[in-house]
C-alpha cells in the first residue's frame, strides 16, 4: 500500500495518491476503494507533485526519470529526464510553474498548459545558493516565491519572477538538516523545521503586495548573451539566478529582511529520536510533525500549542499529508510498507492499511471469489476483499513463517500452515483462532490441503517426509501417512472424490485414498524433483511441475503421462547484478514452483523465479501469454544482459553498499554513531512469483510476487468479439424487433452481436410479467451467456429485483440442463453468486439499521406519551410503512 515517496491527497481531499514501488495507488477514501494506475516507472518512485487543478501529476523515479501523467486519462503524457535523483517537486498555487530540487540547485519550469505542447517542460530559471543538496519546497499563495530548504541547515527565499527589493540571502537559526519549510497564508513570514526538532519562525517586514517588479533590462542585449550562453552549453540552463549567503549592509538596505521571532524545540523521547517529516495546513494553522520512533504531533502556529500527540507505528514515519479541508492527515511509514489516514478531530482511523511485512509466499480465493486469503514470511495471515481491495482483517497467531493458505468449501473458514508447527483455523464470522493442529513432535509444515467436504485437513512435512491428516470436527490428528523419502513439496486434494495426491524431492507424486484407511492408491515416478502437483476443477486430470522445468500432465485413474510442456525456455530468468553467468544460462537451472488450473480446466497458469506468468493450452501443449508481472528496475534479477557501466577492474558497483548509514539507517544507531547502525544493509529484492491462484469465477486469477498481491482481471476494455453474428444482425434491426416486442429474438440477436449496453437495453426493456415467458423459451446456449451477463450486471447496475427475477427464472426453468454441464458451468455460476452474496450483505446490513431506526423512534414518541386517537393511527402507520420503504 506504500513503499516510499511523499503521499499527496486529490483537490477534494478524498481520494489519496500513495506511490508503490514504481507505481501508483489511488485510494478512494469515501467509497471505500482502491486502483492501481495502469502506468510504471523503471525504478521506484521517489517523489509526486500534484497540480492544483487534480488533473496532472509528475511521478519521478530513484534515477531522475519523469512521468507527466494525466490523472483523468490516466495515462503518461510527456517523458523526461532530469539526469540525476530529485529530491522534491511542487506545483505553483496557480499551477503555471513548478520547482524541482536536485543537487544544490532548485530548477524552476513552466508547468504544461491546456494545449498540446511537444515540449511540456520548459526551463526557466535555475536557482544557485545552498552549498549542500536541497531537501523540501512551499510557495506563498500568490505564486510570486518560494522557499528551498537544505541539508547545509540554511533556508532560502526565492522569487518566481525578478523582485527588485527581494535579495536572495538564507536564513540560519538551525542545527541540522532542514526537514520542512512552510510559507504562512497570504504572508512572506516562514516557518522552517530541522531534523533535530527545532521550529524557527521568521517575519518578513513587507507584505506579498509590497514585492516591487524588477525593470526591464534591454531586450536585445539579453537574447544576445543568452544565445552566446547556448552555444557555450550543450544543455539551456535557463536564466541562472545567484543568491549570496552573506550580503553586505548596503545591499540589503531598502530590501525584504527576515528576523527571528521565535525558536521552539519539540518534546523529544530520547536522544536520537529524529524529526523525518513534517506537513503544515495553512488555513487552520495545522503544523503536523513525524517523528522516527513512529512518534506524531499536531501543533497550532504560531503560538506552538500541542494539540495531539500519539504513536502510530514502530517504524519512522516517512511521509505526511492533509486534506484541503484540514480534517484528515495521511502517514505513510516505508519499513512496514504502513498507509494510516487519521481524523484529529474525532481521534479515529479512516484508513489503516499494511501489506505483508516481508515477502508474500501463498494465496487463495474463496469458492465465491469474493475474497483473498494471503500468507506471509512475517507469520501473518491477511484477507482481503477483492471488490475495494482492502485488508479487512489480519491474524498473527503464527510464530513463523506462514507456508500455505487455503479456504475450506464454506468459504468461512481460512487454514493456514506454518514452519512454527502449527496449521491453524480461523473463522471468518468472529475473526479467530478457532483449532490449532498439531503433530506428535515437531515438524515444520511446507504445504496444506483441505477436502472438499471441509473435514479432512493435511500437511505436508518438510523434515519427518510424512503427511498429517487432522478432523476438522474434532481436531484429532487421524493419521500420519509415511511412505515418501524426502521432503513434502505440494498437497491437492481431487475435488470430486476424496483422493490426496502429495509431490516430494523423491521424484514421486503418491495418490492416497482417504476412505479406504488411507492405503497408497498410486505412485506416479517422475523424472526429476517434484515442485507441486494441481488437480483439474474435474478432477480426472493431475498437473505436475517438477525440479528439470517439465510440467507434465497425468491420467491418475490409470497411472498414464497424457501429455507434457517443456516451460523452461518460457520462464526466461533475468539476470542477477552479482551473477557471474548470463541469463540464458542461469536459467537453464530455473523452474516453475507453483501451478494453477484456469476455471474451466483448459488452461494452466505457471510461476516461478521470474518476472514473468505463463498461462499455457493443456490441449494443446502451448504458450498462449506471457504476463510480465513488473517492469521495475529497482528489483534484481531484472536484466537480460550485464551493464559494462557498472563494472570495474575491482568487480561489479552492486557490490558497494551506498545505502548503508544514509537516511534509511536504523532508528537505533550504536553508540557513539551519529548516522545510523553502520551494520545496516542495503539490497535489492529479487523479482519471484511465490503463488498463482485463479478465481473460481473464471473473470481474474492473482500472483503474490515480490512487489506483492497483484489482481488480473478479463473486465477491462471495450472489445468488440461477435458471437455467430449474421448479416442482418445491427443495432437497429434488433431494436426493430424489440419494438414488436419479439423479446426472446431480440436477446438471441443482441447476444450475437455482443454488445453489452445493447444486450442491456434488450434484456431491461423485457417487462418483468414477461419474464417467465421469455426464459422458458431461450435455447440452452444463450441461457448460458445471459447467466453470465447477469453476474457482470449486479455488479454496477441498481436494477436489483429486475435481476433476481431473471436469475430466479432461469434457475428454476433450466436447472435440471445446467446440472448436467455443472462442470463446465460452475465458473459462471459462482460468479452470480459473488455477486447476489455482495448485495446480500449490503442490503441485510441496510435494513437491520432501517429496522433499527423505525424502532428508536417509535421508543421516542411513546416516551414523550403522544397519544394518538383511534382515527390518526391507521393514517400515521401508512406514513411510517412509506418511511421505511424510503429508507429500505
């Protein structure tokens, strides 16, 4: 939900931008959703600057590469480099300009405008002054200065146009870093804030309407010694504007002078618990300050009276931001990847996301799609919901690492398996721990499976090579099945009869009947290790990945190989800035460790050590797309070739550690260390795919990956894909038909041309009397596709009861015909499901609050002893039904 970077909210302060890695996450705070830009950087994002108006940002990656993006289109406008990393960027008040810092330097650039512009970054001006590299930016109001904060401890005030009584000089007063600087309202008067929590607050003698326009110089002498300045430079520099740091008396007479009003300190806890970030909300006079003991305080200027003061994290809060209207302030905390928007006033969270804490290792679905279930290396369970891609709960029962996730058929039920010893059930009503299972003696758990029937429970062993079978029921261990001879790699129960095939390093899948006292049915020898083993949604056919890179294909009923898929050359590792051999050959030692069956069985999805997903033809044995799961040059194993730049005659640059110390040190330092735990580490994460899962609606299938959950979903653009479409099939015959009120031809027809607001039009144009009419007499082919219609249309459409009496009919009409293609059916069908259980919820939830309320008044009036006469009541009871109907 965060990785690093500054947090920015939309210009109605209810939408949050948070940068995740090399992309961006938009979390719609009032309706309770999030979506991920589909838009990347190569590396990390560093910096965000946000223009006024909402519609543009500029995202800007750890190397200095810019992205204009349209946050309307969302989609990339203008490419730049700035050649080195920036450190902030800010847009004018009046969103014609914006400054960035890098170096030294604050460069200031014409913000792009309405039109259509072939270069929408043009320099204006480049700022000298600071002697070290500049650190944060605020602009008065009026667009006229700003100010540029540094790590030399200075600050300085500069004019976005020439002043003439406005001499760039800085102002001392602090020391250590500047962390923040902030303009008052409508004022020159400044407050800047250091690391070592100090608050300086500075007064300008002349207000903003008192700056005085510089002259104008002699045009054609200016454009002469700016084109000798051209030639002179390869790159235009802009005007160049000098500030001195220590003027003379003379220059500064007549001039804007700054003065010392006040020095405040911050109520530290501990010696090295230092100021990172600070934010300030110029109406209400709002200063918030994060501390790096996870520490936050809010204070009211310039009298520097402590609101508020609470801990919200372990870890050092990297970034903060308020709304427009000054109620909600947003942290973002780097090291546990932490999003927290706070309302102050009430004290209460609005949002309170965290992502895994280390690596995510295994995922899986819920029968109806609704929901996520993930396990992590942190030892935490998390579930999330798929619709607003939040994390509702999160269980931390577990002492290790967490190595496999499943739900039970139910869908209340989470399992999860542990290296702590333990499988665990949680119960999704009351959100808790209900069984903990466990063996005779301890055994680290490596994979876990449960039975369709949610009864019988297995794990498999990484070190005893045994698997454990546990009743759900009863929490008893059954039985302990042994017979492998090394370590338990994949469990898959069949999902039609109550058979469990295991995959070991021993080079075997064994099929264990569980209802005839647990014998070995079937041992399937395999060429090489095996990685894990997956069952077809039918169960008549077993997918095998093993060690050598070969997925191969099993009837298990009579033990015979029906087919194989050579995945090695598709999985096309990257390289590694350490490797000592190039990619082709690292991956020749590479292969897939997890599988998936799509919904329907013809498909299967593998992952691996790579940065790519390959979703292959069972039939058919081929590769039908690669997904290419990052683009992020911030992770490792990302290259194809060596870089030459990066080697020296002493070895590779990767090897020297340039993070260690720096700002990302550890909060605690040794002692006598004044910059961080020089033991600190700094690398890259390797791309991996850990877990593929696909929805058992069919429509999206999910990866937990080193960048973390990613969701893929079918329900994306328009695509125009035709389905038996004749000559005469157009929009205008169809609504012809329709205006004959041949309703069943009319559907038959918009189906074939498969237009979805068509088939809308149609399907709502149908009267609800005649709906039993029309289902009885659809072929059993469009019954299919309207099924499937109606589960995309509960999703948006407000038709509620319109729907559910189609769906009533179709399922009361057909049903027997459906039961006999229920296999190939059951994606549809529980994706109409997720969709009916969604409204359920919601609805349920709404009418107990209605019920509530009509109860709470009819206690008011009886309390205050209206008394009603014989007449009025049956009047007053119509009223109250009409209320509860607009309330429902």
């Amino acid at each position: 939900v965060y990785r690093r970077g500054n947090l920015s909210f939309t210009r109605d302060g209810n939408s949050l931008l948070s940068p995740v890695g090399n992309r961006i996450s938009l979390f719609d705070l009032k309706n309770n959703k999030c979506e991920t830009l589909p838009l990347a950087t190569r590396l990390n994002i560093v910096c965000v600057g946000l223009s006024p108006d909402g519609n543009l940002a500029i995202l800007i990656d750890e190397e200095g590469a810019a992205l204009l993006v349209s946050l309307i289109g969302k989609c990339v406008i203008h490419q730049f480099y700035f050649h080195k990393p920036v450190h902030s960027v800010s847009f004018s008040p009046d969103g014609k300009k914006f400054v960035v810092t890098k170096d030294n330097l604050a460069y200031l650039y014409h913000a792009p405008g309405k039109k259509r512009e072939f270069n929408a970054f043009v320099l204006d001006k480049t700022y000298y002054g600071p002697y070290d590299e500049t650190t944060c930016i605020d602009w008065t109001d009026d667009s006229k200065c700003f100010a540029v904060g540094s790590k030399d401890m200075s600050t300085w005030v500069f004019g976005a146009e020439r002043w003439e009584n406005l001499i760039y000089y800085s102002l001392g007063g602090h020391k250590d870093v500047i962390v923040a600087c902030f303009f008052e309202e409508n004022s020159l008067d400044l407050y800047t804030i250091s690391q070592d929590a100090a608050l300086c607050v500075w007064q300008c003698d002349t207000e903003l309407d008192g700056l005085k326009p510089m002259p104008p110089k002699d045009a054609a002498k200016e454009k002469k010694t700016a084109e000798d300045d051209e030639e002179l430079l390869e790159e235009p520099k802009g005007e160049e504007i000098h500030g001195k740091a220590d003027p003379s008396e003379q220059e500064t007479r007549n001039k804007v002078k700054y003065s010392r009003v006040a020095k405040y300190f911050f109520n530290k806890e501990g010696d090295f618990n230092s100021l990172t970030t600070a934010a300030y909300h110029k109406k209400t006079h709002l200063l918030v300050t994060g501390f790096a003991s996870g520490v936050f305080h809010l204070h009211e200027l310039p009298d520097f009276n402590l609101i508020h003061s609470l801990s919200i994290s372990d870890q050092r809060i990297a970034s903060i931001s308020i709304n427009c209207t000054g109620d909600w302030i947003a942290f973002g905390c780097s090291g546990l990847g932490q999003l927290l928007v706070w309302e102050w006033q009430s004290e209460s969270y609005v949002l309170k996301q965290q992502g895994h804490f280390n690596s995510m290792v295994s995922l899986a679905y819920s029968p109806d799609g609704q929901y996520i279930v993930t396990g992590g290396e942190d030892g935490k369970v998390k579930v999330w919901n798929t619709s607003s891609s939040f994390c509702f709960v999160t269980f931390t029962e577990h002492n290790s690492g967490v190595t496999a996730v499943t739900f039970t058929s139910t869908g209340y039920v989470v399992l999860s398996a542990s290296l702590d010893g333990t499988v665990r059930a949680f119960d999704l009503h009351r959100y808790r721990n209900f069984r903990t299972f466990t063996s005779p003696r301890p055994s680290q758990f490596s994979c876990l499976a449960v039975d369709s029937s949610g009864e019988i429970v297995a794990a498999g062993s990484q070190d005893s090579f045994e698997i454990f079978i546990w009743s759900m029921q009863s929490g008893r261990l059954l039985d302990v099945l042994a017979g492998h001879e090394g370590p338990i790699s994949s469990l898959s129960f069949n999902p039609m009869k109550c058979v469990l095939a295991s995959a070991s390093w021993d080079k075997t899948v064994k099929l264990w009947d569980m209802l005839d006292s647990w014998r070995t049915k079937e041992t399937l020898i395999i060429n090489s290790d095996v990685l894990v083993v997956a069952f077809r949604p039918d169960g008549k056919e077993l997918a095998v990945a093993a060690l050598n890179g070969q997925i191969t294909f099993w009837d298990h009923e009579n033990a015979v190989q029906t087919g194989s898929i050579e995945g090695r050359h598709d999985l096309q590792m990257g390289r590694k800035e350490l490797d000592k051999i190039t990619a082709k050959q690292s991956a020749k030692g590479k292969s897939f460790t997890t599988l998936c069956y799509s919904a329907d069985g013809q498909s299967i999805l593998a992952g691996g050590l790579s940065k790519f997903v390959c979703i292959y033809n069972v039939k058919e044995q081929i590769l039908m797309k690669k997904f290419e799961i990052s683009c992020n040059y911030s992770l490792d194993a990302m290259e194809e070739y060596l870089d030459r730049r990066k080697m020296t005659e002493f070895g590779s640059m990767a090897l020297i550690d340039e993070g260690g110390g720096g700002d990302e040190g550890v909060a605690i330092p040794l002692p006598g260390v004044k910059r961080g735990d020089m033991s600190y580490r700094h690398f890259k994460p390797e791309i991996r795919v850990t877990c593929v899962r696909f929805c058992p609606t069919g429509r999206n299938w999910a990866a937990t990956t080193t960048e973390g959950l990613l969701l893929y979903s079918l329900d994306s653009g328009l695509i125009f894909d035709p389905f038996e479409l004749d000559i005469d099939v157009t929009p205008s015959n169809i609504r012809k038909t329709l205006s004959q009120k041949e309703y069943t031809m009319a559907i038959v027809m918009a189906f074939k041309l498969n237009e979805k607001k068509l088939i809308q039009e149609v399907i709502e144009a149908v009267p609800s009397s005649e709906v039993d009419v029309v289902c009885s007499s659809l072929p059993d082919l469009y019954v299919e596709k309207i099924l499937e219609f109606l589960a995309s249309a509960f999703e948006t459409s407000c038709h509620l009861e319109f729907y559910l009496i189609w769906a009533h009919k179709l399922l009361m009409l057909h049903g027997q015909k459906l039961k006999t293609r229920s296999v190939k059916l059951l994606p549809v069908i529980q994706f109409l499901q997720k969709s009916i259980q969604r409204h359920f919820e919601d609805v349920s939830k709404l009418c107990e609050w209605n019920i509530y309320n009509i109860k709470y008044a009819l206690a008011i009036s009886q309390q205050r002893g209206m008394k009603r006469s014989a007449e009025e009541t049956p009047g007053d009871e119509e009223e109250l039904d009409s209320d509860s109907d607009y309330l429902m």
